[in-house]
C-alpha cells in the first residue's frame, strides 16, 4: 500500500443518525490529519494526530464529533447526530514527523445527509 | 491566524502557452507554503512546497512555484500548459513558528481549464 486509504468513500445518511469513517495512513507516517471539504471551498482543518494521541482540534470540531487513532495507526472520525450542514467531503492525510511536511491526501469520504 | 488568498477562481490558458496560477499568504512567523492539485473525485495530490533557501522551487510534472517574501506571494507557474494540467489547484500555507501547529490553511481553489 503506497497511499492513504479512506473507507467508506461515499456515505448517504438521514439525519439524526451516527456515521463513522476510517483512515487508514501511509505505513510510516506517525501523524494524521481529518480535513472536511465544501463545494466550492478549499479543505478546513479539523483534527490532528501524532502517533496515538490528539493533539490539536479546530472549534469547527463540535461535540458531535470525535476523532480516535487508538494505535497509533489508522484513525476513526465519529459524528453523532448528522445535521444536513455535515454534507461535505472528509479528507484524511498523513505525513512523516521529521523532515518533509507535506501532507499525502486520501481519495476523502464523500457524506450526503438526507 | 494563517490564511491564503487566491484571487482567481478560474484561469484559461491555451495549450502550450505559460500559466500561472497566483496566491497571497499571510502568516505570523516564517511560511511554509505548498501547491496541491484536485482531480474530479479524488483527493488532493501534492505537487511542490517553500520551506526554505532557493526562492524558485520545482516540483512534480514541470510546475514550479516562485516565493516572494516582499509580496508575500507564492504564485505557480509552468513554462508550457497541457490539455491534462486541467484541474482545480489549491494553495496552502503552514506557519513554521513552532508554537504555530502543523496545520495547513487552503486557499479557495483556482480551476485551471487548458484549451487546445
């Protein structure tokens, strides 16, 4: 596996239920992000890891949502009682701790709430 | 706060022809800036970055970006458009202050449409 990998890639959901997206970074990449993408808008950052622990939270990360990496590996994003204002694309990205910065994308989980 | 302007929500260029996609950043220590591209239905894919040192940088399929510290900006820029360099690009800086986080701030997206 030479990318990172996002499951599931489309989700159609009612509102008011809970929906949950994996992450699944490149091997060696220690630290993960959660970006969420409007149309017509560039990504917003919304959560990031190193290894297992969460170290930083946009305040577009409301109390619905959470976000868990519990192994240092892949990550979870939960959010619980979807409102329409959720459809969006969510991005996951990794990237190394030393060294380069740049952020390798996954292909995003695209969520309707209906 | 961070943040990055791309004035242009959409750029033509005839095949063959140079373009250039242009971003402004504004940051509170030194900037680290980059150029992702966005295909339809698919993730962002990195294309080249600014940390330091040579104020040209190039990166992948010939696109190279200039960093200007005075204007702030970051433009990108290929000598020779492609049909296939038709996508939506989107700048993003980063503040290489320590204390300033590893989060990345994007831009609105420029889309790029390459005519023949």
């Amino acid at each position: 596996d030479t990318g990172v990998s996002q499951n599931p890639r489309h989700k159609i959901t009612k509102r008011g239920q809970n929906v949950t997206f994996r992450c699944d970074p490149i091997s060696e990449h220690n630290r993960l992000y959660w970006y969420r993408q409007t149309l017509g808008q560039g990504p917003e950052f919304l959560t990031y890891f190193q290894n297992e622990a969460q170290l930083e939270k946009s305040r577009l990360l409301s109390d619905r949502f959470s976000a868990e990496r519990p192994k240092g590996s892949f990550s979870t994003l939960e959010i619980q009682r979807t409102e329409q204002g959720d459809s969006a694309m969510y991005l996951c990205a990794s990237s190394e701790r030393q060294g380069a910065y740049e952020q390798y994308f996954g292909p995003g989980t695209r969520l309707t709430v209906t | 706060a961070q943040s990055v302007a791309q004035p242009e929500d959409q750029v033509n260029v005839a095949e063959g022809n140079p373009l250039t996609v242009k971003c402004t950043y504004s940051v509170s220590g030194n900037p680290y800036l980059f150029w992702y591209v966005q295909y339809p239905n698919r993730g962002l894919q990195f294309l080249l970055k600014y940390i330091t040192g040579d104020n040209l940088v190039k990166g992948s399929y010939g696109f190279e970006a200039e960093f200007n510290k005075s204007q702030t900006s970051f433009h990108l820029k290929k000598p020779s458009a492609l049909v296939s360099d038709s996508a939506l690009y989107f700048c993003a800086v980063r503040d290489g202050f320590t204390g300033g986080g590893n989060k990345l701030t994007f831009g609105t997206g420029t889309q790029l449409k390459v005519e023949l």
